[in-house]
C-alpha cells in the first residue's frame, strides 16, 4: 500500500485501473486526511447531529427519570400547548417585534457609517476613527449591559443628571416599556455599527475609481456621488446582508436581553430564547420548550432556505 | 447640486468649497460618533475611581472626582471576581486551543478537491448552521454525559464554528498547489506538509480566527450560566452579571427587588466592568489589524 502511495505521488494518475482499486487507491492516498476527519465526524454526530435527534422530545412527554427512550409519546399535545398558551404569543411578538425595529433603525446605521468614513480622505484619522468604532464588537453583552443599566440609572447616571440639568424628569429608562426596547436598539447599534462597515468599505474599495472622476466631470456633487457611484457600488453587499437579517427574524441572541432586562419589563422583554431558558433549564418543562425551540428553528430554516433562493433568483451569488 | 452648470465647462477642483465644507462637516460627524461610542467607557473608568458620594450625586463626567481605588481594594480583597478571572483565563486558553486544532483538522483535509466524500462532509457542516438541536436536547446530551458543572460542557460542543471552519477552508484552497507538490516529489509526508508548509503560510487566518474564538470564550456567559454550577467555577462575566444586574439598587428603589438584600455600590460594579474589559483593551491594538482580514476572509466565501 505504501509503495503504490509513493508511487502514486510521483506519477500521473492512470486511468487504465478498474475503478474500484482506484478508489480505495485514492483513500489509501489521502488515509492522513482522512484519519484528520475522523475526530471532526465524530464531534459533528455527538454534539450536532445526536441533539437534532433528540429533538423528537417534542412529541413526548419527557421525565428525566425515563429517560429519552422510556417517556410516553404525546404526538403534538406539546404544541398545541404551546400555540394555546398566551406566552406563546407574547414572546413570538416580543422576538418578531425587536428584529423589525433592528432592522428599521439598526440595519441602516452601518451602511451610513461607511459612507461618511469612505469620504474620509486621511489615512490616518480614518484608521484611527475605524479602531475606535470596532471597540464595542470586541465586548460582551453583559459589560455593555452593565455600562448601559449604570450610564441609564435615574439615580446615580450621567444620563438622568444631564437630564435634571436640562430641567427634565429623570427616566427610569431600563423599567420602562417604551423606553427598554429603544434602549435594546441603540445598544446593538453601539456594539454592532461600527464593526458593520467592515464589509461596507470593503466593497466601496473594489469600487472602479474611474466612475467617481466620471461622476466629477459631469459636476456631480459629493452627495450626488454618494447616491449615483457610491450607493450602486455596495448594493449587492447591502442586499445579502439585508436579507441575511431577515433570515435571522426568529432570533433575538439570548445574552443581549439578559444583560439588559429586569422584571419590570418582562412584558416586552421576554423573547424566545429567554423563556426556553427559563422554562426549560430553570423550571425543567423539557419537552414544551423544545417544542418551542422546534417550531422556531423550523421557521428559521424556511426562512433561510427561500432567502438563499431569492439571492440566487436575483443573480446574486447564493450563500451557498 | 451648487454648481452643475458651470463645472461641466471646469471641473471642480479638490479644494472647491462645498468639497471642504463637506470633508468638515464629515469629520466632525465621525469624531462625534466615536466620542459616542467611547464616551460610556470613560465614564465608568471614571466612576470607578471616584468617591461614592460624588457617585451618588451624578457627578461623575468623563474625569474621577474625588479620587480613591476603594473600588478595586474591595474588590481585590474579596477575591471572587479574581477566581473567576483565572477560571476565565483557563477556559479561554483550553478552549482556543482545542477550536483551533479541530478547525485545521477539519479545514484542511476539505480544501483538497481531491478528497472523496468532501462535498458531504461539507453539507453535513454546512447544515449544522442552518439547523441545530436547540437548547434543551443540547442540555440533555450533556447532562447524560455527565459533563454538567465540567468545562468540557463548554469545550467540547463549540470545538468547531462552521463558520469559521469554511473562512478557514477558503483561505487554504486559495495556497498554490504547486507549493505542496514540490515538497511531496521531495518525498515529505501529508502531516509534514501541513505542519512545515502550510501552516505557516497560514498565520494571517490563524491568527484571525485564534482571535475570534479567544474572544468568544472570554465572554462567554449563557453556556456557563446553564453548566456551570460551582460558584467557585463561574466564569468573569457570570460573576459580573451576579454583580451587576441581579441586585441593582434602581430596582430596590422601584420595589422590585425587594427579596434582595446585598446591594453592590455603584462604584464597585464600575471596577468590575473596568477590570473585566481591561485584558480586550490591552490585547486589542495588536491585534486590530488580523480580525479586519478574518472578516473579509470570511465575506469572499461563506
């Protein structure tokens, strides 16, 4: 086997060889990739594939003392729980309703960014205000939470003495359910933004400079630039993120409301993956929550999947 | 918009006045919106050091007042926010390691087109990021595992990102073949290749993704929070949660917390959060310059 490995190496591959020795010539080739795969097939069984399976909890009526095997099934009794429960409801909106204003007031921010960093025409402050900007990407939820809840207190922050400086009532920003959900926005917009124009700037840069000394001669203003070379340039990188996002309206990450919620706000703050979390880890009803976890991961495949064929029936290339 | 008319006879030159007037306005725009980024991390930098009187009062701007490091004494004295530094540091650095080596072997064999049964491996990746078990069969498995209250719950489902692994992946299919058929006409091994020839060539996306996965496990939280059950195990920033957000003295004052009764000073919490982003910032500018080529490694193919 060795030999015919070397051998193989040196030599073009002959066609001449029935194909079957060729195949288990051409394992044997690469038997030191494939021993590489080994361990990553077996992660991908256990920790991927193995919870997928156990998904089917959904349709039982699982006690940890039967274990997955020995629980009753229940056919779809989990959800029609689910879909009578007015929780349900409550966290679908709450999940459905901070994705849409992300995407209204949120989505657009880097875009804006990238544009007015582009124009920026020294180096120097340019690297300097991008570092600056990325800053907050680099943090977790719950240090920024604590910096929002403690900059936000009516209290002891900065935010609410400015305020009593400007002859304001101070608001109790975090407690109140108006106030949580603009406050959740412009969070994300501080920690993502500017981490956001990396892919913006990189498809302003592949932009054929030719077109901007066009755009001059014909007397086009700098915002007649923006909105005629600039804009047109990016749009393919805005469209697939815009509807990457949209693939993501089932999804509200778990460590960003934590960080931020209290329970005078629960009404508005309760999304999927928070009651999972509670109802599952914290109150041990298994099979409910995964029933909610199914039907969420369900709609977020379907929405994946058409939002890969509508890129691609746009001629965009696909995500995959 | 000013001036169409007559710069089609004379383009504009740089310096025309509405060009500058635009460059202006545009830079002053760009400094306030980093002063807005950076300006709530002053501000707790500041609070941090300053008296609680001067904390209570609000007065606390961009400078300490009344400068103390009572704060970090404190905090240094009772020592759980220390332990939980160290736990952090150790699950950073095992895990970081463990994604990395998984990543190569998982990115290498599956840049090679040679490879059958590479186009299914890569489907099976690829599906894991569009659908996966969900959290409570991920809990399940691990606690039947016996894994609970052990790091490995946290290493051992996160050894791979795909996503990761496919921005690995795309980097070493674009490595010229020639490099790696050269060494094997001079007879050195597959594993010779990868460790002397590529690998090497690979620093830029090792380093890129090193970076990505070591600050993830730096601030992971939810899967501490749901498999870590020892208090003297938890990570930075469940500690800091603990701290923090659970036992706010707003919420003592609105009557919704009024089971708690340890109440942590806002200057102390400050000093938490100071001493739990202080290792990101000081790594950050060397580092700075990798994640930008991560992220656009990541965007040519994905």
């Amino acid at each position: 086997m060795n030999q015919h490995a070397t051998l193989d190496a040196k030599l073009p591959e002959s066609k001449r060889e029935p194909s079957r020795r060729l195949f288990w010539k051409q394992v044997s080739r690469n038997r030191f990739l494939y021993m590489l795969l080994v361990p990553v097939a077996a992660y991908l069984l256990l920790f991927k594939y193995a919870p997928m399976a156990g998904e089917i909890i959904a349709f039982k009526n699982y006690r940890l003392a039967d274990g997955i095997w020995g629980s009753p099934w229940v056919g779809f009794e989990q959800f029609g729980k689910l879909f009578s429960s007015k929780d349900f409801y409550a966290v679908l909106r709450n999940t459905l309703l901070l994705n849409l204003y992300h995407l209204i007031f949120a989505f657009p921010v880097p875009i804006l960014l990238a544009i007015l960093l582009n124009e920026v025409r020294i180096e120097w402050y340019k690297r300097t205000l991008q570092n600056l900007l990325y800053i907050p990407h680099f943090l977790s939820w719950i240090v920024l939470g604590s910096i929002v809840i403690a900059l936000l207190s009516p209290s002891t922050g900065f935010v609410s003495f400015l305020m009593k400086g400007l002859g304001l009532e101070p608001i109790y920003f975090m407690a109140d359910k108006f106030w949580w959900p603009v406050t959740f926005i412009a969070s994300g917009i501080w920690k993502e933004a500017g981490f956001g124009t990396i892919l913006y700037l990189a498809a302003m840069a592949s932009i054929d400079p030719t077109l901007f000394e066009a755009a001059k001669m014909d007397g086009a203003n700098k915002l007649r630039q923006i909105w005629h070379v600039t804009l047109p340039g990016i749009r393919s990188t805005i469209a697939i993120l815009l509807i990457l996002q949209v693939g993501r309206m089932m999804d509200v990450g778990f460590e960003q409301v934590y960080a931020l919620r209290n329970p005078a706000v629960t009404s508005v703050a309760e999304v999927i993956s928070t009651y999972v979390y509670t109802r599952g880890i914290v109150n041990l009803q298994y099979s409910y929550t995964t029933a909610l976890g199914l039907f969420q991961s369900l709609i977020a495949l379907i929405l994946i999947v058409s939002v890969n064929r509508i890129i691609k029936a746009l001629g965009e290339r696909g995500l995959w | 918009m000013v001036t169409s008319g007559k710069a089609l006879k004379k383009p504009p030159h740089r310096g025309g006045f509405s060009s500058k007037a635009f460059h202006w306005v545009n830079y002053l725009v760009l400094a306030l919106c980093a002063y807005a980024t950076l300006f709530p991390f002053v501000n707790i930098i500041a609070v941090s050091f300053s008296s609680s009187r001067a904390i209570n009062a609000a007065e606390v701007f961009m400078w300490p007042i009344e400068f103390n490091m009572n704060a970090y004494v404190n905090l240094l004295k009772d020592g759980q926010l220390l332990v939980a530094m160290k736990n952090t540091a150790l699950i950073t650095l095992v895990g970081t390691a463990l994604n990395m080596l998984f990543t190569i072997m998982a990115a290498y064999p599956l840049s090679k087109s040679r490879l059958r049964g590479r186009n299914f491996m890569l489907m099976a990746i690829l599906f894991t990021m569009l659908f996966s078990g969900g959290l409570i069969p991920n809990f399940l498995l691990i606690n039947s595992l016996g894994l609970v209250n052990t790091y490995w719950a946290l290493w051992l489902p996160a050894l791979i990102s795909a996503y990761n692994m496919f921005v690995m992946k795309s980097f070493l299919e674009g490595l010229p073949d020639e490099l790696e058929e050269s060494a094997q006409i001079d007879g050195a091994g597959d594993a010779t290749i990868l460790w002397k020839i590529v690998l090497p060539l690979s620093k830029p996306v090792i380093a890129a993704l090193t970076l990505f996965y070591a600050v993830g496990w730096w601030n992971s939280y939810m899967n501490v929070l749901i498999y870590i059950r020892n208090t003297d195990k938890l990570s930075l920033m469940v500690k800091l949660h603990q701290m923090i957000a659970l036992v706010s003295p707003d919420m003592l004052r609105s009557g919704e917390g009024l089971m708690q009764t340890v109440i942590t000073p806002e200057g102390i919490r400050a000093a938490a959060v100071v001493i739990a982003i202080t290792p990101i910032l000081c790594v950050y500018p060397f580092l700075q310059k990798h994640f930008i080529k991560g992220v656009l490694l990541g965007s040519v193919k994905g």
